[in-house]
C-alpha cells in the first residue's frame, strides 16, 4: 500500500493548487524540502481541493465527447482532436505514415526549455491514454475559455515544450490488436526499426533528443499489485538502460519522475499502484529511450472494477499527467523521494478473473462433487464473456474475484456440458460459465443466483 511519507517532504504533486494558491496568505511556488506532509496537506484543505482533485475536475470538465469508449479508430480520434488543437494553434505535424498509410501525427504545445516526448497506443488495443490526451489536448486549448486555471497552464507552457504523439500504431488500433498491419509488435521493433511506425518515433526522438518521455501503455487486466495484493489499476517503470539494471544520472531522473507519479496516483488508488518489471529488453522503446539519453517512464493502466470502458482510469490519467507537467516545469521533482517508487510491489500475473469456490457441482447422472471452478473472461476488463478455465481442488488460486457458494449446489447450464456417444456428459473447459447456483441437488430446489446467464 502507498501512503505519504511521514518525514519531512515536499508538496511537488500540482505545485500548491489554484485552489490551495488562492488562499490567504499562501504562496503559489512550489514547497521547499523543508515543508512537512502535514504542512502541504493543511494548505490543500483550506480550500477543499487536494492536488489529484484538481487534475481530476479538469478531466471532467474537459472530457472529449465524442470519444466515449476505449474503442475508436484513427479516424474518429482525428476527427475529434484536429479542430481542437488547429483552432487553438498548437503545432500539428505529420511525421510518418503507418504500412495502411494513415498518418501519424506529433501535437507540440508550450515554449518551454526542457523538452517532453508523450507516445500512446504502439499496441492498438491500449487506448486509454490516447483518451486522456484528448481530454488533455481541449484543457490547453482551453475550451471552456475559463481562467481558473491559468496560473498551472503558465507554468507548465512556460516550463515545458510538450510533443504528443497520439495512437502510433492505427491499423492496429482499427482492428482493436496489439501488433501493426503485418503482425509486428511496434515496442519490440526499436532496434531492428523494420516498420514505419517504430522509424517515426525513432526519428522524432533524435531530432528533439528530448529530457523527459512518457511511454502510455495498458496492461493486462489480471495483472496484481504483488501476488496477494489487488486488481493492479497502474504500474510504473524508470526502464533500466543497459543489463546492469543500474542508475547512471537519465535514469536516476526517470526514477524521481515515476516517485511523483506513484505519490499522485497512490492518492486516488493506494492499494492498485503497482512496479512494471525492470529487466532490461534491447528491442524496446522505453530501455532504449533511456539508452539514448531521454529519462523515460512507462505509464501501464491495468483496470478498475465497475469500469469497463476505462473512463475513470482515463480522468486518472489526466490528473496524474498534469501533477508530473507541474513538477517538471518548476523543477519540483527533483525533491520527491525515490522510496516512493522504489517501495512499490511488483506487478504479480498469472490471475484468474473469477474463483467460484465451497460448492458441490451437479453433474447429470453423477453424486455432487466438491470442487472449485476458475473462470476467465473473453473481455477481462469489461468483465464479459466468461468461459471455464479449470475445475478441481483450487485452494491457493489467486483470482481478482470470488465467489463462496459454500453449502449450496452448482448446476451447469446445458451449455457448459457436451456428451459423445457411449458416454454420459462432460464438462467442457472453454465453455461458458453458465450456473445456477441452488440450495439442493435437485433442479427444482431453490434457486439462490445466476452466474453467467444460463
């Protein structure tokens, strides 16, 4: 679990809100070293606004509606941003063409020193930031022409020069798969560089040789927080550079950048903030982004219970986004507290979606029999499709939920069964998970629930 340190910290997560910096006699620069956590906290509250709150209202306020779900095209996604971004004249400039020939696009905004390179959806179907950057995108465009946030614009916009590139691979993301048109895994083809996705990117980092990058990613949704901990929502990664796995002076930055990310998103998800794997892979892009000298962190979204089209994750995303602009622009960063990364559990898979555990299972022409039924779902973060994974004695089988039918009866619906002949039925592995869940043997006992839709 992340919590806020108890020693002396600085507040670097949104420097001080506008909220907090409205306050009388508070300052609006960022906290020395020397403030304390209860220090930050009570210039937060005097006003009722916590840092990750104000990312979070800008997310709602400045959602782009014409992308609700985590399934658009290349198309539908330009549509919507284009006008945006054109009519608020951020530079847009065409750096590439994927194999089907749509164009990829850089969006550069700020006029800042340091420079920061955001890429999303190199898998297809990981389209969560490329949601958040959307919503991004009208926040500095600032469509709702308010000035409560001018203050936290200036800063980042005079602090940073910011190059998103959105959706880097949309012939994947056309057909909702990981890999490009001819099946190539765009973030295992930085070194080799053989598709025109992976050159685009590799071309943009050379002639920018940014500071800072940010690798958006979307995890699998069984990953955990450690083996026993929960349904992992996020995990960050400061890549190693080479095999050592070692700390030279870019990915000792990166490392304190990923510390203030966990600290901002550990405040809306203490438990689901989770630590990537550190090996290192020389055909990845964030490994040889740190190579080549950008101090590069990944960004994983996992999943969220009830959240099915990752729009939570997605407002999470922009209020974490904004925190790390902030403490990049004011150079706040370099005082946040590698424990606070360093401590995070690692990502632990290998998770089934559902345990049906307790019950007796109802087979035709056979006694009950105690076993356990493991499911996974086709879809495992929309939680749809469930199918029957394994069945036995399951005790010690980690899975993101569960469900005790101790003392009552498990009967399969029809679909779940196969016969051949000369035998009598099967359960079938693969099948829908389809039960009723009964007090008794008998069909005709009560009925107590429905797992799955019989």
């Amino acid at each position: 679990m992340l919590s806020l340190p108890s020693r002396s910290a600085p507040l670097f997560v949104l420097g001080l809100t506008l909220a907090a910096a409205a306050c009388a006699g508070r300052s609006s620069t960022p906290r020395t070293p020397t403030s304390t956590t209860a220090e930050a906290t009570a210039a937060l509250a005097c006003c009722g606004d916590s840092a990750m709150g104000v990312g979070l209202r800008i997310a709602t306020d400045y959602r782009e509606p014409a992308i609700t779900t985590r399934r658009f095209t290349h198309e539908q996604y330009w549509n919507a941003v284009l006008p945006v971004v054109t009519y608020a004249g951020f530079r847009v400039e065409e750096v590439g063409r994927s194999l089907h020939g749509r164009p990829l696009r850089t969006i550069t905004i700020g006029t800042g020193r340091d420079t920061v390179l955001l890429w999303s959806q190199m898998h297809g179907d990981e389209s969560t930031a490329t949601m958040a950057l959307a919503d991004l995108f009208r926040w500095f465009a600032n469509t709702r022409a308010e000035d409560r946030d001018d203050a936290l614009r200036e800063r980042i916009l005079g602090g940073l020069t910011l190059v998103f590139l959105p959706m880097l691979n949309p012939d994947g993301a056309e057909r909702f798969q990981r890999e490009n048109a001819i099946g190539v895994d765009v973030n295992r083809d930085a070194r080799n560089l053989a598709t025109p996705e992976a050159r685009a990117l590799k071309a943009v980092r050379d002639r920018l040789s940014p500071r800072f990058g940010f690798n958006l990613h979307d995890q699998n949704a069984r990953t955990r927080v450690g083996r026993e901990g929960e349904q992992a929502a996020i995990a960050l990664l400061a890549p190693a550079h080479d095999e050592s796995r070692g700390y030279n002076a870019v990915r000792e930055r990166a490392r304190l950048v990923a510390a203030t990310l966990a600290l901002s998103f550990g405040t809306e998800l203490p438990t689901r903030v989770a630590k990537y794997d550190d090996g290192f892979n020389a055909r990845a892009f964030g490994d040889l982004m740190q190579a080549w000298g950008t101090s590069t962190v990944l960004i994983e979204s996992g999943a969220l219970p009830s959240d099915p089209e990752k729009q939570r994750l997605r407002a999470l995303h922009v209020g974490a986004l904004l925190s790390v602009f902030d403490a990049l622009a004011t150079g706040a960063y370099a005082n946040a507290d590698p424990a606070w990364y360093d401590s995070l559990p690692f990502n632990a898979s290998g998770a089934s979606d559902l345990l049906i555990t307790g019950g007796q299972l109802v087979m035709p022409g056979m006694a009950p029999m105690r076993v356990d039924v493991a499911v996974n779902y086709d879809d495992a973060v929309a939680r749809t499709g469930g199918r029957v994974r394994e069945v036995g004695d399951l005790a010690g089988v980690i899975a993101i939920d569960t469900i005790d039918v101790g003392g009552l009866f498990l009967h399969p619906a029809p679909s779940v069964l196969t016969t051949a002949p000369g035998t009598g039925a099967m359960l079938r592995l693969g099948a829908p998970a389809q039960f009723e869940v009964r007090r008794g043997a008998e069909a005709s006992s009560e009925r107590v629930r429905v797992i799955g839709t019989p």
